[in-house]
C-alpha cells in the first residue's frame, strides 16, 4: 500500500511542484473567469489582465524561491 502512495506523491510532484504557485494560477483563472462574465470587457483588454496577473505570480513565486535558498 505504501508503494501506491509513494507513486501518487511522485506523480503530484511532476505537474505540481509548488502548491502555492498552482494554487494561485487557479484562483486567478477563476477570478479572470468571474471578472469576464460579469463585465464587457474586449478580447484584448482580458488577455492583458490574464497575461499581467500571471507574470506577477510568477515574479513573485520566483522572488520567494530566491529567498528561500539564500
């Protein structure tokens, strides 16, 4: 039983090797995807909203690595 759980664990950490960086991408596409059905915003002005939030979460996951290994 202990081997199913070790390639369970194995198998999370290839897609998900941070949680909090996956966690915050999902809460951003659902807060992209509320935002889009709630106003008329065009095309491009949502992908420069969606591209923007997901370049800060990725500064900033980078940024908490970065101290984390000094």
């Amino acid at each position: 039983m202990k081997w199913i759980k070790t390639i369970l664990r194995e198998i999370y950490g290839l897609f998900v090797d941070d949680g909090a960086f996956a966690l915050a991408i999902l809460i951003w596409l659902g807060l992209i995807g509320w935002i889009i059905s709630r106003l008329d915003l065009s095309p491009a002005i949502v992908a420069l909203i969606f591209f923007a939030g997901l370049a800060l979460i990725l500064i900033e996951s980078t940024a908490r690595y970065a101290r984390r290994k000094r």
